[in-house]
C-alpha cells in the first residue's frame, strides 16, 4: 500500500503518524507553508485524507482531491467533515467511536469536581504558600445533585452511569426519549437547565445544537448551577457566558472544548469559578493509541476491500 497518498491534516499522535508512515505515502499538511502546491503537487495520488476535531475534510479540500476515497477521522465527532459532500461523491468516512467513551465520561466527572470542589483553585493556594496564612473558603458538594445531560448517546449514558455512583439523579434532553432508561426526559433543554443542578453537554455538534446552550440556558440554570462542556465549543455561546459568569448570572463553568480552539476568551482566565482544559477528553495514551488503531484499520479494510470496522458514511 506505500504508494497510495494518505493526507493527514494537522499532527494527532506520533503513534498515529508511524503507523500511517509504515504503510502508506504520508504527506503531511501541516509542513507545507503553501498548501494550494501542496495539493496541487499531491491531488492525483491522495486517495484518503485523516482528519481530527480540529482539522477535517471541508467542501474544497474535497473538491480539490478528486481521487479521494476515503475520509478517516481521529475522532467520534464529525463536524469538522462536509458530510453530504462526501456522500454525494461516493467517498468513504469512519470515526472512532467506543474506544474513547470512558476517557470522555471520566473527564465529565472530573471537571464536575473540579469545579465544585475547586481542586485547581486549591493546588493554586497550596503552591503559593497561601495556606500557612489562611483559610481557604468551603466548596460545594457533588453527591446527590441533579445532573442534567444534553445528549443520552454512548457518552452521556456513560457520563449519566457514573454520576448515579455519586448518588445524583439525572435528567436528560435529546432528540428522541429514551423510554428505558429511567431517567427524566425534559422536551427543552431551558426546562433541563431550570430542573438541574448541573448541565452537561455531551451531544454531537450540529446546525440544531450550535448554541444549543444560549443566555436563556444559562439564566435558566442559575446562580447556583453549573455547566460542563465535553462536547463541541459551538455548543455554548461562549459571549454569553463570559457574560453570565461575570453579572453571576450563572455559578461556574468547566470547559474541555471552545468556540475557536485554541483561542480562549480572555475574559475567562481572571474568573475563578471556571476550570478551563485544552481539549483533552480523550487523550489517554491507551485511548489515543486504540484511536488511531481505528483509523489505520478502516484505511487498510478499505484499500484491501474490506469491510470498514467503523462506518459513518
Ligand atoms: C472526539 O473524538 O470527537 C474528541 O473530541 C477528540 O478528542
């Protein structure tokens, strides 16, 4: 297979790129200071584009590959893929889906605790020395909250299954009810946001949940309510947050995703009840490496005629 051009969008993982190297014509987009040349160079051998949350297969890429096949993302979301461009043209796409719901799930929780209990503003008073002087103020408490998720797929049910170990009850919004799940639908997600404690987005970004978490949301949710976001930045209005947040509109905020990643609203950094992470749900070694296992193996099926192991498209 070393002839065929695998086009690789933006560095993922050094494990990801050996793999991708030893069986393929690796062309690396991000070394290319021009990369009209770079495609112009490359467009009759590049049969297959790897894509990530940040980088993926837009309508002109697409156009300008005209021997692409196969779109193969290191990630579960697929925003960052025209998807009915490649549908329209016959090309392939595969995901990583599964393999990183526990990693996503336990950050969910993670931030959730870092937020109330404010472990990072704590580590900030210990290393500064602060705590030979003072007290350090009292947090608030996790277990028995209610836990609002936007979006019950594999994610948000895992999400949801951890939280009921901190004795939570959980409520949920998403497009269809889940009528066996034993957790309370709300039809809105304003009615959610009014009903919990805590709101989580976890469902997949699209032209319907862009904003899905808006001011209304956030006034709905409350001075004593929370937001965590693993989903997608586009989710959250983010000026809406800043906003919020500041007029103490809203309680906090614990965010692993934003609106144009990796620019941060600067606003956030003087806040002290926000915990800010640069998108790292799923970035465990085990998990990254079992990713980009995914996508070698849905190239090789693909170029050997196989079936893909992980279909979208
Ligand atoms: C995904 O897979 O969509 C994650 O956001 C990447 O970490």
């Amino acid at each position: 297979m070393e002839s065929i051009g695998v086009l690789m969008m933006c560095p993922m993982s050094s494990y990801l790129e050996n793999e991708l190297e030893k069986r393929f014509n690796l062309v690396r987009f991000w070394n290319s200071p021009e990369k009209s040349v770079l495609l112009e160079t490359h467009r009759n051998s590049i049969r297959a584009v790897v894509g990530n949350a940040s980088a993926g297969a837009d309508a002109q890429l697409i156009d300008d590959l005209p021997k692409l096949e196969i779109v193969s993302s290191f990630s579960v979301g697929l925003d960052k893929i025209d998807l009915g461009k490649c549908k329209e043209k016959g090309i392939r796409v595969t995901n990583t889906p599964d393999v990183l719901t526990e990693d996503v799930a336990d950050l969910a929780i993670g931030l959730i605790l870092a937020l109330l209990r404010r472990l990072c503003e704590c580590d900030r008073y210990v290393r500064s020395g602060k705590w030979k002087t003072g007290d350090f103020k009292l947090t608030t408490k996790f277990s028995g909250k209610t836990v609002g998720i936007i979006g019950l797929g594999r994610i948000g049910t895992a999400i949801a299954k951890r939280a009921e170990a901190f004795s939570c009850p959980i409520n949920y919004y998403s497009r269809r009810v889940k009528s066996d799940v034993g957790y309370k639908y709300y039809p809105t997600v304003v009615e959610l946001a009014k009903n919990s404690d805590i709101l989580v987005v976890a469902c997949p970004l699209t032209d319907e949940t862009r904003h899905i978490v808006n001011g209304e949301v956030m006034d709905a949710l409350g001075a004593k309510g929370v937001l965590i976001n693993i989903g997608r930045g586009p989710h959250v209005d983010e000026q809406e947050l800043v906003k919020a947040l500041r007029e103490g509109r809203l309680g906090g905020a614990a965010l692993d995703v934003f609106e144009q990643e990796p620019h941060v609203p600067e606003e956030l950094f003087g806040l002290e009840n926000v915990v800010l992470l640069p998108h790292v749900g799923s970035g465990t070694v085990e998990t990254r490496n079992a990713m980009a296992d995914l996508v070698v193996g849905n190239l090789e099926a693909h170029f050997s005629g196989k079936s893909l192991l992980t279909p979208v498209v």
